[in-house]
C-alpha cells in the first residue's frame, strides 16, 4: 500500500501499470489496487488480449487505443526490460558482441519503451502527472566503472536519451509532467536471479516499489527528465 502523503495533491488519480506480470511491474500493481485513492488500475502485460508486445509496435498502438478507454492516468510506469533475451546474459567484454544480441537489447530495453512513452503518453492526464520508466543505474555513462554488460548498458543509455528527450517535448504542453528514469536497485526477480550474489544487496520488489513511489511523491516539476535510484537520489546520466 502506498504509504504517507498523497501521490496526488488533488488526492484521487488513475494508474496504468505496463510490465504487470514481472515482480516489479506486479509490486507496482499491488501498491495503486491496495490504495484507496487510486481510482483505476489498468495492467497491461504479455497476456493482455491485445497480444501486447514490445518488439510489434502495431500491438502498442493497439493496446494504447484500448487502455484510452479508461484514461486520462495521471501516472503511467512502464516496468518492462531484459538483461538475459533469447537465452542469452550481458556481454562481458568485446569479443562476445554479436549484432544480433545487440539489436534485440536494443528492441527490449529502447526502441520497444521508445514505442510505448510514444503511444502511450497521450493518455496522460492535464497537470500534475508522471510517466515513470524502469531504467539501470548500468545505464549511467558517468557512473560506468566496471566495464562489461555492452547490450545492457547502451540499450538503458540509450532509453535515458529517448526519456531526456521527450520530457522536453511533451513538458512544452504540460509543464507540470514529470518524466522519470527508475533505477529499482537489486530486486529479487527473474530477471536479476542469475546475476546476484553474497556481495549483493537484494531487496524485495515491494521494498523498491515502495520506495519509487515514495521518490515520485517529492518530485517538483523542472524541464527535463529525472533520473533516480529507489531511494530518490539522482543518478548522474
């Protein structure tokens, strides 16, 4: 349940959850349906009856139409993303590049959210709102001190370019809108289970959504897009 004050000053608002079947996306879900002034949730997943998929931009458009319906949101979370896609993890170092793994980390983690902010941000709500994305602190050029993870890192560093870029756009008609890239720390999931060990601090998914929606909370409009890990501080991009 979300916890404190309102996400919304004006207290009751509609949320749209995209990802809902991942421990994330259904975290994310469980806080805005246990909420009393979350008006409507709308979950959209690979099981949604529009055959919702990331790599076909005609079912994001498709779904967009339908999720409309039930709209304007005043906050939308796209908790999609893959480290490991068709059996394959992140790359350690250049001789394992493969441009077909490269392209479909590009498809999962950018050009499918890419699709998604597009078709999916007109549902967005006039005045106070947000569009939240699920990012990587991997993601950050700045932070990068390892090394390693090729795919991964470029295709999240490119999906920060993509929510910079457009928070500029859609902010020049709604300047009270705020873009956000999420970084939800080390979430026990499928997707980080193959990558975690003793050195690692786990959380659990409630504990990082939670905390998310605690950072949206205290966020004031500015131009641009923000980029915070789950406890709200910023990460450099």
């Amino acid at each position: 349940m979300i916890e404190s004050c309102p996400l919304f000053a004006t207290g009751q608002y509609k949320a749209l959850v995209i990802g809902s079947s991942g421990e994330i996306g259904g975290a994310f879900a469980q806080a805005f349906l246990t909420d009393p002034q979350c008006t409507h949730v709308e979950l959209i997943s690979r099981a949604s009856h529009s055959d919702f998929d990331l790599a076909n931009h005609e079912s994001i458009s498709t779904q967009a139409s339908l999720s409309s319906a039930k709209g304007p949101y005043q906050i939308i979370i796209d908790a999609t993303g893959a480290i490991t896609i068709n059996g394959v993890g992140p790359e350690k170092a250049l001789n394992s590049l493969h441009p077909d793994h490269l392209m479909q980390a590009f498809l999962i983690n950018a050009i499918g959210p890419s699709m998604v902010l597009r078709y999916f941000s007109p549902l967005l709500a006039k005045g106070s709102s947000v569009y939240a994305k699920l990012s990587a602190r991997v993601g950050s050029i700045t932070d990068n001190k390892k090394g390693g993870w090729y795919g991964y890192r470029s295709s999240k560093a490119a999906l920060n370019m993509i929510l910079q870029t457009a928070a500029i756009e859609l902010q020049r008609k709604n300047p009270d809108l705020r873009v956000v890239a999420l970084q939800p720390g080390t979430v026990q999931s499928r997707l980080s289970q193959p990558f975690l060990n003793s050195s690692i601090n786990v959380i659990e998914p409630q504990v990082s959504v939670n905390g998310m929606l605690h950072a949206l909370k205290e966020l004031p409009p500015k131009s641009g897009a923000y980029f915070l890990d789950y406890k709200g501080i910023e990460i450099p991009w």
